[in-house]
C-alpha cells in the first residue's frame, strides 16, 4: 500500500476512535462512574489542599488527576456553572483518551523504526533489520492502521474516557512514558531525556497505582538491555581486540547511567504518597478498606480458593453479557468481557430504570440487611436493555480473533527479547497484566477483577499486531489482515449501536 493511502487510513482509523470516545462522554452523565472522583475534587477546592485518604471513599488516589481537574472545575464554574464544570472534568477523560491514541501511533512508529543498533553488523548481503521489518510490513498492506484500529475501537478504552475517572489520564502518561523511553534509547540516552522518560514514569504512579507497573517495565527494560546488549563490533585489523574492550566499556557505563537516571526520575516525582502515607499512617500504601466499610466483600468469588484462574466462559457471556454468577468466578471470562463491553455495566446499567428497579427489589428482599453479592448480579432478561445486549454478543464474538492477533504478537515480542523496543513493549504489557492478577489476589471479588487496571499498556498493542504480520508467512499475513479488519469494523459498529444506545428519553 502506498505511503499516503496508508497515512488515510490511519488518520481515518484515529477519527473514528476519537469520535467515539467523545460521542459517549457526551452522552453519559458526568455522575455516572465507576467511583465518585469529584469529592476528592470538592475537598482539594475548599480546603485548598489534598484531601487525607481517610476523607472519603476515592482519596486514597493518588493526586495527578485530582490537581488537574481541581483547576478544570475551578476555571469552569466561576465561568459558567457548576454543572458544566462537572461536564468540563468528564470531558477531561475523553481528551486524554483521544491523546493516547496519538501516542500509540508515535510508539508503534518509534519501534517499527528504530535499528537495532546493538547488534553485530548484518552479513554482506543481507539487508539490516529495520529494512526488513519495512518490507515485511508494506507487504502486509497497512498494519500501523490494523494495530491502531484495534486500541482505537476497543470497548474497555472507549468506556474509560467515557467517565470522570484517573484511569484515562493514566493511561496517557503511561504510554507517555514508553514513547519517552523510546525516544531517550534512539538519541542514545542523553541524561536529559533519560530523566525525562524516568519522571514520567513517575508520573505515572501519581495518576494511579497501577502506574508502578510501567515504572518498573521501563527500568526492568533498560536494566535488561544494560546486561545483554553489546555495542556494535568495529573493524577487523590493528587493534581491534582494544577498540572491542573500549567499545563494550562504553556501553557498560551508558546502560549503567541509563538505568540509575530512569530510577532516579521515577523515584524523585512518584515517591510523594509513598512518603505522605508513611508519615500519615506509617506504612507506604494505603486504600479506602483501610477506612471504610464496603459491601464488596460479600461479593463471588469471595476466595481465591473460588477464582478459575484456567476456565473460559464463552457461553455463560453470550447467555449473560453482563457480570453474572454463571461466569463471575471464572478471571480470564471478566478480563476478555471487560475488555470488549461494558461488562461491569459502569455506563449502561446505571442509566437503565429496570436495572434500578431490580436491584430495588433484591435490597427490599432482605429488609434492611446487605444483600450477597451473587443476589445483586442474579438478573433476569427484563433487567438488562436487550438492545445493547444484543451489541454485546456482536462485540465479545467479533473481539476473539483481535484478542488473538494481539496474544500472538506478544509472543512474537517476547521472542525479540533482545531488541529494546521490543523488549520495553513486551515487558510493559506483562507487567500490567500482572495487575489484575495481584489485585484478584488481594481482593477476590468481582468488583476488584478489572481489566482497566492493565489498559496502562494500550501503547502495546498496536506494536504487537505489527509485529505479528511481520513474522508471518504471506498467506497468514493476508488471512490476519482479513479477519482483523472485519473484526475491527464489527467492533466499531457494535461501539457506535452502544452509544446510541444510551440515549434514552
């Protein structure tokens, strides 16, 4: 495909995906989120410093996102009211959902791009890395817009920048953070830039906790390529034994120094709630079931003993498409639903009366006692608006074959270990999906099993999508770029019949 049909679809492909990130914030009300993030907001504006984690149910957070809408919130109600202000905050997360998708793109250009400039000099004859990656690629048709199709259509992200929430701006800096480290491993890391790339990863614990994943990806990348890249070998002839011993010298001291300023811009700007909870409480992390009382510990699993951690639930989620006890307890089923629908139902259950109604029913059911969790998921067809379970069942059976070009190229990542971009993407992408697993771990509760928690490596996907055309055969390569793009398109149709969906009288 030529250069500039190529660069149209991209830019048709991000329109898309921005259009609809700002269709369903505009849509949704502003009230309507996971948690109540503008308490921590109203608390940071009256009392003009950040809440004590033990205020309110969300102050806890750390405090990134709650300083920049504090100052969108503020400008916006002395402006116009204070309902616009609430708008003006949710509309926050769907400009940094829309920035993110340009950052994906830089990434995934950045290591598509990038030499291994490490490695031994090619064989004569044979073409150097990147050019063969180029090739490889331009035969493939158009993979950049493919891999950026499917973070730009995809339900889980669309959803986030959808809410007044910390994720969608976490995510931003997160993926931030790789296009840094990208960009500071192609200069040949310059303390400048090497700082820069480590106080974003920094940045990145201050918008979520879930940010010292990527923290620790980007210095577990370098640090991995300080122990096995080599500089390039020089010249047969006099002396060359000396120039190889100086040159692996060299690349010793600047792996070593990249690895220390990462570390050090990291630690300086992400280690403020650390420090404030251990003044404070004594212990470095703190959450809201320190201080408060939840209902979601009568909530299934309820054990880890109960969580399936090697079951797939395809059927239970086509009969159910929302979280329900037949597929709660299984992980990998409430990560593959988060993932391609509002499956927790954030967005489409609570703007649902019925759903209101039957959850009514089930709290009068036991007058005034906490209901089981399982009771308060146990919904009937009635409860649930049947359009946009309909849209669902499209989306979870288009997203399959996405969910394994993805997979596959993270596996084809891992094989090129060797090679820092790769290397970085595959390793952030593990580290976030580790997320979840941890989290399942301390809290085994369906309310606590969220995908979102790993969209910090989103920047990830594309590359991998790339990475898999590139490694196979010319018949798979067209065979994945079919079934992506018919995939992709379902995906797209299913996210535009969920925002019209939301618009009920």
């Amino acid at each position: 495909m030529e250069p500039e049909r190529r660069n149209r679809l991209t830019l048709a492909v991000l329109i898309v995906g921005m259009a609809l990130r700002v269709g369903l914030a505009v849509v949704t009300p502003a009230t309507v989120a996971y948690d109540d993030h503008f308490t921590p907001i109203r608390l940071l504006l009256q009392e003009g410093r950040l809440p004590r984690p033990d205020q309110c149910w969300e102050c806890y957070q750390p405090p990134l996102y709650y300083a920049v809408s504090a100052g969108v919130f503020r400008a916006t109600a002395g402006a116009v009211s204070v309902s616009a202000a609430m708008k003006a905050v949710q509309l926050e997360s769907a400009l940094f959902g829309c920035l993110t998708l340009l950052v994906c793109r830089s990434v995934l250009r950045r290591v598509l791009a990038t030499p291994d400039v490490e490695a031994a000099p090619h064989a004569a004859g044979t073409a150097p890395a990147r050019s063969r990656l180029r090739r490889l690629l331009d035969a493939a048709g158009d993979p950049e817009a493919l891999g950026l199709a499917v973070v730009a259509f995809l339900p889980q992200h669309v959803v986030m920048s959808a809410m007044a929430t910390n994720d969608a701006l976490t995510y931003l800096v997160a993926s931030l953070a790789v296009w840094a480290a990208l960009r500071a491993h192609a200069a040949g890391w310059p303390d400048g830039a090497t700082l820069f790339a480590g106080a974003l990863c920094g940045l990145a614990v201050l918008g979520k906790a879930y940010g010292m994943a990527t923290a620790a990806a980007v210095a577990g990348a370098v640090a991995l390529a300080a122990l096995t890249q080599r500089e390039r070998a020089p010249a047969a002839g006099k002396g060359a034994g000396k120039r190889r011993r100086e040159a692996r010298r060299r690349g010793s001291v600047r792996w070593g120094r990249a690895v220390l300023l990462v570390v050090a811009g990291a630690a300086a700007v992400g280690v403020w709630p650390a420090a404030r909870n251990l003044r404070l409480y004594g212990r470095p992390q703190v959450d809201n079931f320190d201080f408060f009382k939840t209902r979601m510990f009568t909530q299934p699993p309820g054990s880890v003993s109960a969580v399936e951690w090697l079951t797939f639930r395809p059927v239970a989620l086509l009969r159910h498409p929302w979280v329900h006890p037949s597929s709660v307890a299984s992980f990998w089923t409430e990560m593959y639903a988060g993932l391609w629908f509002d499956y927790g139902g954030a967005i489409s259950l609570n703007t649902f009366p019925p759903w209101t109604a039957f959850m009514n029913r089930v709290i009068a059911r036991y007058a005034g006692r906490t209901p089981p969790g399982e009771a308060m998921i146990d919904y009937g067809p009635g409860d649930v608006p049947a359009g946009l379970a309909r849209w669902a069942r499209v989306s979870y059976v288009a997203g399959a074959p996405l969910a394994a070009l993805v997979l596959a190229g993270l596996g084809a990542a891992l094989l090129g270990w060797r090679r820092f971009p790769t290397a970085l993407v595959a390793l952030h992408a593990c580290a976030c999906l580790a997320v979840p697993v941890v989290q399942t771990i301390r809290l085994p509760f369906f309310a606590a099993m969220k995908p979102a928690f790993m969209l910090g490596a989103i920047s990830s996907v594309p590359v991998f999508v790339a990475l898999l055309l590139a490694a196979l055969p010319a018949r798979g390569r067209t065979a994945a770029l079919i079934a992506g793009w018919a995939a992709s398109a379902t995906i797209a149709l299913a996210d535009v019949g969920y925002i019209v969906g939301q618009i009920r009288p």
